[in-house]
C-alpha cells in the first residue's frame, strides 16, 4: 500500500514536470530578496531612520547617491534623507529638512512625491507657529507654502488636506489682526480700527469672528461721522447678507433702517455654508481646553472647514482718517524701462538729474526767480568784501620801524 502511494506521487510530480507547470523563480531587483548593494545600503538606511539613527541614515543615503549615480533608488534617496532630518525635529532639523525637499522638488518635478515634499514643508511652518497674539511669521511663511502646493500641484492628492490647513493657518492670522483691531476699538481710536478690520473681513471672509470684525467697523465708521455713513452702512449690509446666522444681524437690521438703507436678503450660498458650519463643528474637550494656556501654537479649533480659502494677499487700505488729494490715485501707472547706455560720452555731455533738484529746476525755468537769486548771491559777495578786515602791510612798516631803532 505505502510503496503504492510513493509510485503515485512520483508519477503526478514526474507529469507536472513534462507538462510545463514547474515554477521558475525570477529575480525581482525591487524585492526584498535582492541583494543588490545600492537596494542593501537603501533598506539599511530605512531602517536606522525607523529606529531614530537619523545620522548613520543619512551617512549610508549619501553613500548610496556618490557611489550608484544611476541607481533607481537615488531619488528616493535624496527624499529620505529629507525625512531623516524631519523626524529628528528641531529648529535646525526642519529648517535642513525644509532645504532638502526644495531640493528634491528642484531635480525631480514631476514626481508624486514633489508635492507630498511641498506639504512637508507647508507642515514644518506650521508646527512652529507661535499664539496668534505673538510672531506671525511662521504663520505667514506656511500660509505661502500651502498656496504653492495648491497652485503648482493642483491634481495632487494632497489638495484637500492642505486646504483645510491652509483655513487653519488663515484663522490664526486672522485672529491676531483681530485683536489689533480691537484693542484699537476699545481704545477709541476709531479710524484705525476701522482700517484694521476692514483689511481683515476683506481678506479673510472664512474667519470664525467676521461678522464680530464687522460690526466693531460700523461702529467705528459711525464714530467717525456723517462722512463715513455709506462705510457703516457697507459693514452692517455685509452682516445681514453674508453672515445671516450670526448673532449681530438682527442688530445690523435695526442699523442699516436708522441709516434709511435697505436690508438685503441674505446670501443662500453663505446661508448654506453657515448652517453646514453650525451642524458640523467639533468643539475642543476638556483636555484640549486645559492645555491651551501651555500649548505653542495657536488655537485654530473654530477654523471654517468648508469654503475656498483666500490664494492671494490684499494690499493694505488707507486709513479713512488720512486726507485725499485731490487726484489722488492717478499718478505714473507706465512701466519703468532700463537700457545699456551705448555713448560712453552721455555721463560727460548730459546733465545730471541729481546735481539739478527739482528746486532749482523750477527756478531756473523762471526768469524772475533767476535773476533774484543772482542778485541774493551778489549781495553776499558783498557782505564778505565788506566783512573782511584789511591786512596791515608790512613793506611800509619795516623801514618806520628801522628809523626808530636808529
């Protein structure tokens, strides 16, 4: 029976063999298997990066890109000597970490891993923003950088994860020009708080306080006068309209019917996007709450999560308080050109504009103005003759003097 079932095995693994069903293992060079130096020195290095020996990676990666310059690990290679520096953290480890992903997206474009290096580096910013009372600039710095990933990679799967840090970052810059603008408020410097937060709803429309901004910039407006009463009416019009939930739009109804200016119905896309806001906003625990007064960064757990966050920087608005001439506005608006000067002579023969102020110019253009200022440098001409003393002189006085010694 046994030698039965041993000749039967022979003879279904001699009939596999004939038929062509045998397996031929195949050398895969991106496998783990491989024992191709430049994939050794590449799986080595992960893994000292996993267990946090971020100098002895980064000293194995640097050999693997001098030595294979052709290998096909050599851009994942340069990207992980990014991430070495990343995890180990730091103001030096991030700011050399930011180095090395501008560098891989310099020499590898087109790489899916390019925008995932532009996201590193719009979360390096970002983990080192301060309060929003405090520095803005790491705010500002990681505001740039996800906007750069959002313009240049616009496909990426990163998009969405980076708007919603990018309505992050703005709700905290948004939040210190808020409190600027209030302490002014409550100051009652009106004209600049004025100006403050009408930069800020103007820029940042997805802050969690607009409609707060906005009504502390109609108050102010009033403030200020009659003069101003078509701004105050602009700002309580904004909150009837764009922020209809907000707890100030019944105020700025009964505002805008003092003013005599009609009340707009309220938006349906910001009415939506509102309600959508109110339904789905997750409030900090208690744990998160307890922390705030020791965390770094600021609090961003009111940030809007829906809606385009703004891609561009306004420029800052006048102040109201600041007098406008007539015209103003409408100086220069050409271009500015810049040629290579061909005459070597024109420095010789032509005047120069600094050696003639506008002053002078206008002067010279005049003839009366021309000749009183000839007639002013003629009369000090004269002041100093008349002013100066006479010498004795000492030919006539030497022979008086051997007279007398005779």
């Amino acid at each position: 029976m046994v030698t039965r079932y041993i000749s039967l095995v022979l003879l279904v693994a001699g009939l596999t063999t004939s038929c062509g069903f045998r397996r031929h293992k195949y050398d895969d060079p991106i496998t783990k298997d491989t024992k191709q130096p430049d994939k050794v020195l590449f799986d080595k290095a992960i893994a000292d990066i996993e267990h946090s020996r971020f100098e002895i990676a980064r000293i194995t990666l640097n050999t693997l890109i001098n030595t294979y310059d052709q290998s096909e690990f050599l851009a994942k290679a340069k990207l992980a000597i990014a991430d070495s520096w990343y995890r180990e953290g730091g103001t030096s480890g991030l700011a050399q970490a930011e180095a090395e992903y501008k560098d891989f997206i310099l020499f590898y474009p087109t790489m899916e891993e390019a925008a995932e290096s532009q996201q590193k580096i719009c979360e390096i910013h970002y983990k080192q923003m301060e309060k929003s009372d405090r520095d803005a600039n790491q705010a500002i710095r990681a505001e740039d950088e996800c906007r750069t990933l959002i313009t240049q990679f616009p496909n990426s799967k990163f998009i969405p994860e980076t708007q919603q840090l990018l309505r992050n970052i703005q709700e905290a810059i948004a939040e210190g020009e808020f409190l600027v603008g209030n302490f002014y408020f409550k100051r009652g410097d009106n004209s600049a708080s004025a100006n403050r937060l009408s930069h800020l709803v103007e820029q940042y429309p997805l802050y969690s306080k607009a409609d707060e901004a906005l009504w502390e910039m109609g108050q102010a407006y009033g403030r200020l006068g009659n003069r101003f009463r078509k701004q105050e009416g602009d700002a309580y019009t904004r909150i009837a309209r764009d922020y209809p939930l907000s707890g100030f739009a019944d105020d700025a109804k009964k505002k805008l019917k003092d003013l005599e200016i009609a009340i707009p119905d309220p938006d349906p896309v910001a009415l939506a996007r509102m309600k959508w806001e109110r339904d789905n906003r997750v409030k900090p625990g208690m744990l998160s709450r307890g922390l705030a007064p020791i965390r770094r960064g600021p609090d961003v757990s009111a940030a809007a999560r829906s809606g385009a966050p703004a891609m561009t920087t306004l420029r800052a608005s006048v102040p109201p308080s600041v007098p406008q001439t007539a015209g103003a506005g409408s100086g220069f608006t050409g271009d500015v050109t810049a040629a290579t000067v061909t005459d070597s002579t024109a420095l010789d023969t032509k005047p120069d504009a600094r050696a003639n102020p506008p002053s002078t110019a206008a002067s010279a253009a005049d003839p009366q103005s021309q000749q009183s200022a000839s007639d002013q440098q003629n009369a000090k001409k004269k002041k100093k003759k008349e002013k100066k003393p006479k010498q004795p002189d000492t030919n006539q006085a030497a022979p008086a003097s051997t007279q007398s010694s005779n």
